[in-house]
C-alpha cells in the first residue's frame, strides 16, 4: 500500500530546499508527498513536488513584545487547528518538520493524533522552533556531527546530512576547473534573503581596490536585491569589471559549479551545497543571529580547509581584496580548498533521511 508523508517547512530556501530533496527522494520509493508551509513559500515552492500544498497559518513569537506574543500564540493556535483537519484529511503515515516556526502547528498536531514525528535540522545549532519540538519528536535528523542545542535528546538523533535538490546533485557532476595562469577567474557572489544588501554596498569597493589587471579577468555574478540593483551595475560598470547581475537566479547551483570560488553566507543550505557541489568559498555568517547558527556552518567548512570565514563586523574592504588577491596568484590554495569541500558533502543525505522516514512509517505501523 502507498506510504504518505506530510512535510513541513518555513517558507525560505533554506527549509525548503532541504524538504524538496527529501520529496524527490520518497517519491522514488513510491510515496506520496504533501507539503504543509506559510505563505512565503511561493517563491521557492514552485516547482516543489508535492500532490498539495497546505498553507497553514503560522507567526514567530515575540518575547520582547507581549502584544505580539499574543497575537503570534493566537495565529499558532488556528494554525494547529487548521493543521490537525489537513492531517485527519491526508492520513499521513509519519510527518517531517523541517524548521521555522510554520513547523510547530502541523508538528503539534502530528503529535497529538498519535503519528511518528521527524525534525531535520540543517544547522550546526538547534533552531528555537525545533528546540520547542524537540522532547515531542519520534526522531531528530543532524546535517552536522556536532549539533549545540540537542541536550537530553542525544538518543534521538541520527546523522543523515542536508539533502539537497536535484539540481545540486546535477551541479556536483562537474568537476572543479582548476583556475591557471591565463584566462577568466570566474567569481559568484550571493546573499540569500538577509545577505544580498551587505555584499551589494561592500564588493564593488572591495574588488575596486583589486589591480586593473586582475579585475579585467574577473567575471562576476551576484544577487543583489532589486532596489540595489542599478547601483552595483554602475559601481561595477566604472571599474570595467564583467558582472551579471540579479535579485535571483532559478539555477544558482549551475553557477556555483562554474565558479573558481563563492563568497556568500553560511546558512546551512549554502554551507551544504558548497560541499556537495565542491566549491571554495569566502564565508561570511550572518551576524548578530540568536544562536550564531550560521557561525557553526562556517567552521565546518573552514575546520576542513573548504572555506576561509571572514566576520563581519569589522570587516574592511581590502580583507576581501587581499585574499582575493593571494588566491588568484596561488590557485593551488583553491583547488586544494575544492576538494576539501567536497569531502565534507553528502550527496546520499536525502536518501539516508528517506531511510530514517521509512523506518519510523515502518516502526509504528499506522493504519490508513
């Protein structure tokens, strides 16, 4: 009989991208996938390959803000209404949760119908949402060895990786193109949704402070956001540097594959892709963030020698240029940083997390 899975994501990339490669996976085995997420999602949930998807009303609590606080309690109490009828409709056999606090109404109610539960958690630290689902889960899926925030809950957790989409396991059949002494230096630069506004007002100064000659071999592409957009292309136009420019690219993990080294954030998707596909990267986590999660990413890849990490907060415009500089005259530095990368992705972490699900569906033997 045909197996079925509700997953359940925040509405960013970086939940659901890691949910759309399980998706692929189990639909493989013969599952039926549905999908239970916010409104954000119809940008990244397009082409997400679920029979339905159920928009379930979700906010982030506030607890510097008691008003807010009570409204956010009061959309997640209709939210686990509203997700206990969509279970009672689909029938699941098990439920995922893939992070964000959209997860915790269709978690909740999972929960309280007597389903198996699964939280994947692609950071080197546990979200808060996550966290809160954590005791009430059936099991914990790690992207990273090493995960802060699981204590007492150690015997839940098993280590699968960060699935990744189709496309990036496509991406990670292209070898790395060691850069030589003649020829293009082919550099992508992205933000994600809190990233692409730091990187729009800092690289056109920082690859301004590059030597004409190196810049004239540069070819660049970046996100920027659109209200940034004709500012860089100026900024980039009077240094005489090639760059493609847009608030988003469908195929991002075709130009990671194309590029001799990324600078971006250290989200875990980026941090997951990187490694899976093999590239060298600059990372510079997101500061300032509750549980420094994007600081924990980054020092895998660095620990490794995949990536060198750069903060933020202080971070001058020839600290990019300097290292920009070093690794154009010493490109056996980013080759060796290539396959560093690669040794810490997990192409198989979809199917590993398929096998955790089918086990859990199997375990509990729900009736449909």
């Amino acid at each position: 009989m045909t197996k079925t899975v509700l997953l359940t994501a925040g509405g960013t990339g970086g939940h659901l991208f890691p949910a759309q490669a399980l998706a692929h996976a189990l639909i493989a085995r013969g599952w039926t996938v549905h999908l239970a997420t916010d409104g954000r999602a119809t940008r990244y949930g397009q082409d997400f390959p679920a029979e339905s998807i159920q928009i379930i009303p979700s906010a982030t609590p506030s607890v510097k803000n008691p008003v807010k606080m009570a409204k956010a309690a009061l959309k997640l109490a209709k939210g686990y209404m509203a997700a206990r009828k969509v279970i009672k409709t689909l029938k699941p056999d098990v439920v995922v949760g893939f992070g964000g606090y959209p997860t915790v109404p269709p978690m909740l109610a999972a929960r309280s119908l007597g389903l198996p539960t699964c939280l994947h958690e692609q950071n080197g630290v546990m979200g808060r949402a996550n966290r809160f689902l954590g005791k009430g889960a059936s099991a914990i899926a790690a992207s990273f060895p090493i995960l802060k925030g699981i204590e007492g809950l150690e015997n839940k957790v098993a280590l699968t990786g960060n699935p990744v989409r189709p496309a990036v396991a496509l991406a990670a059949e292209t070898a790395y193109t060691p850069f030589g002494a003649e020829g293009e230096f082919r550099l992508v630069v992205f933000g994600g949704s809190q990233g692409a506004r730091f990187f729009s007002e800092y690289m056109p100064g920082a690859l301004g402070r590059l030597p004409q000659e190196i810049r004239e071999r540069i070819v660049l592409v970046q996100q920027c956001r659109p209200e940034d957009l004709m500012k860089v292309k100026v900024g980039y136009r009077e240094l005489g540097l090639k760059a493609e420019l847009a608030p988003f690219f469908s195929d991002m993990p075709a130009e990671i594959a194309k590029a001799h080294l990324v600078i971006c954030r250290s989200g875990a998707s980026s941090v997951s892709e990187l490694a899976a596909i093999g590239r060298p990267s600059v990372l510079v986590p997101l500061p300032g963030t509750l549980d420094q999660d994007q600081h924990a990413n980054a020092k895998v890849l660095e620990e490794a020698g995949g990536a060198w990490v750069l903060q933020q907060r202080g971070m001058r415009p020839n600290d990019i240029s300097d290292l920009l500089e070093d690794l154009i005259a010493n490109p056996e530095k980013l080759t060796a940083a290539a396959e560093a990368a690669r040794g810490q992705g997990k192409l198989d972490a979809a199917d590993r997390l398929a096998d955790l699900v089918e086990k859990l569906a199997g375990d509990t033997g729900v009736a449909k």
